[in-house]
C-alpha cells in the first residue's frame, strides 16, 4: 500500500482524526516509513533496534508535514492543514496528543528531551513553500535549508544523544547537502507538477539560463510527450528542439551548482567519526546516498530536465555493504559529551 496523504485524511485529518494507543501509533509509523520512497532507507538494519521505532516516530512527523505542503494540490488548503499540524505539536508539547503520529513521536519527545523547535521550523519551510515559488540568490536557498533541512538532522543527533553545537553544524553540512542534491535531481519535477524552482536565479543568469522560458519550455515539452527513459533522452527521435536550445545553459548552471554543493558532504564527513559506532554507520549512508545522487547528476552530464537520476536497489545495496564493511573495520567513535 502506497502512502497517499489525502486518503490518510479521511481518517487522521483535523475533523476527524481516530485515536489510537501508542503500540498500534508506533506500528503505523513502522508502516509509513516503509512504503515511502526515499533516496536511501529511513532506518537500516544497521541502526540500533533501541533507536529505530525512535527514528520512524521522527520520520513520520517529516513526511507527514512535507506531504501536507506538497501533496494537497491548493496552495490554501496546504496553508490551513500545515497550521492545522503546528496545533498538533501544541499539542504533543502539551501532554495530549491526539493524531497518532503524535502519540508515537510523545514517547520519543519525552524519552530524548527534544525541544520542538527542530519541528517548528520544518512547518515554516513547508508553509514557505506555499508561497514562494522562485528564488533569487544562493543565500535565499541556504538560508530554507536551514528550516527544512537541518532540523533533521539535529533530531537525529538528539536521538543519538548529542547535543553540542560542533556535532550540529557538521550535520547541518550534510543535511543541507543532502537537500540541494535533492533539488537539483528534481528540478523537473518540482517545475512540473508544483511551479516551483529552487534554481538561484542570479546564478542561473550567470550562465544565460532563463528561469521563466525554462519552466514554460518544460509545460511545453510535457504537453507533448511524457519525459523519455534514459535509453533515449539523448536522441533526436523524443527531445524537443525547446530543451535542446536551453541545454547548454542548464548544463553549465547545474554543474555551477552541484560544484557548491559538493563541499558540504565533505565538510559533513568528519561527524561521523564524532559519533558512537552504532549510529555513525547510518549517519554515513544518508551522507553517501547524497553523494552518490550528484555523481549520478555528474555522470548524466548535469542534464535533469530530460531524466531524473535515482537510487535504484542495487546502489543502494551497494551503500548498505560498504557501510557495514566500514563498521567491521573501522575504530570507536566519539561519545556523547
């Protein structure tokens, strides 16, 4: 069963959302963080079992939020639902929650003494999303993924029982990292289906790419054709002269980007080793997921309008074993201060 948020609604919606006790909050959690797809698996078999009901309470609650901003399809209704899931964190802070990812996320909350603002500022990202469609600088993209990124990974590190603010900032790193590599594999996808483009426009000028023209000759092209496969998206057969014509200029702006993207996964290599070995193997595959989406980009020369680079079972295999050979190997990690 694939997750889908407006049937989800009918049941667990602001009018009426059924109360469950905490073991079946849990096991719903269990279940939405299985079916969703992600770039690489929410909770490994790597991880601890004592964390990782923990780590799907705290997913739950991000998927839950991202998908009442992306998935509603009215840009009102987004804004009264995601205010809706803020009075729901007033809520669980107040000692009564009543939507089950709540009464899941309660326990964790209470457990790791996680102050709410991590969650506050992923509902002001996605609520932002509502209304900003277009971004102007580089600092402008920076300064979302401080809201709808990095929070993440501060929920993780309390989870793991961290909490200095050196640990912080190195997962901010990645975390940030991680969401720029999630945009620039999906600036299609996001142009097509939610008119919005997180591509700064004073870079993409830099390098002669219209936003505008790029947004309306994607609708174009859509119209026509549904986007081709990667057997393919090169020929002459199934591309649009429009996305021929603004290639080069795609091109040289996405490889603009994914070059400032790339020093934040290496910056963000060195939390790992300040982590205990039992989690610092699931910190590394998130890292190396991120990672191995902008070689991909690379590999299909920077080119996301015609196909979207994915994580498919056997790299993400892949990833699961090296991390695993890593763990055999590799020496104690840092422990909580």
């Amino acid at each position: 069963m694939h997750f889908a948020i407006l049937d989800e609604l009918e049941t667990y919606g602001p009018d009426r959302c059924l109360k469950l006790d905490y073991e079946r909050a849990s096991a719903y959690t269990r279940r939405l963080a299985k079916d969703h797809y992600e770039n690489f698996t929410v909770v490994s078999w790597l991880l601890p079992r004592r964390l990782r009901d923990h780590f799907r309470h705290v997913y739950a609650f991000c998927r839950w939020a991202d998908d009442l901003g992306d998935e509603i399809g009215d840009r009102d209704r987004g804004l009264e639902l995601l205010a809706w899931w803020r009075r729901e964190i007033d809520d669980c802070y107040a000692d009564r929650p009543r939507h089950p990812v709540f009464v899941a996320l309660h326990r964790t909350i209470r457990q790791f003494d996680i102050p709410r603002k991590p969650l506050d500022d992923l509902v002001s990202a996605f609520i932002q999303d509502q209304k900003v469609r277009r971004y102007q600088t580089w600092d402008q993209i920076l300064d979302y993924c401080t809201r709808s990124a990095n929070p993440v990974g501060r929920l993780v590190l309390y989870l793991c029982g961290y909490r200095d603010a050196a640990r912080q900032q190195l997962a901010d790193a990645t975390c940030t990292g991680l969401q720029l590599a999630n945009f620039w594999q999906d600036v299609r996808r996001d142009a097509l289906e939610r008119d919005r483009v997180y591509i700064p426009e004073h870079v993409a000028l830099q390098h002669g790419l219209d936003i505008e023209l790029m947004v309306s000759t994607l609708r174009a092209s859509a119209a026509v054709d549904e986007p081709c496969g990667p057997c393919c998206c090169h020929t002459d057969h199934c591309e649009a002269a429009g996305l021929r014509a603004i290639r080069p200029a795609f091109v040289a702006t996405l490889k603009d980007l994914v070059d400032r993207t790339w020093p934040l996964f290496e910056r963000g290599r060195h939390l790992a080793p300040m982590l205990s070995r039992d989690v610092a193997t699931d910190v590394k595959l998130f890292g190396a997921g991120g990672e191995t989406i902008l070689k991909l980009i690379q590999r299909q020369g920077f080119d996301t309008l015609t196909h979207r680079p994915a994580l498919g079972k056997p790299t993400k295999l892949w990833l699961l074993m090296r991390a695993a050979a890593g763990r055999l190997i590799a020496p104690p990690g840092g422990s909580a201060p």
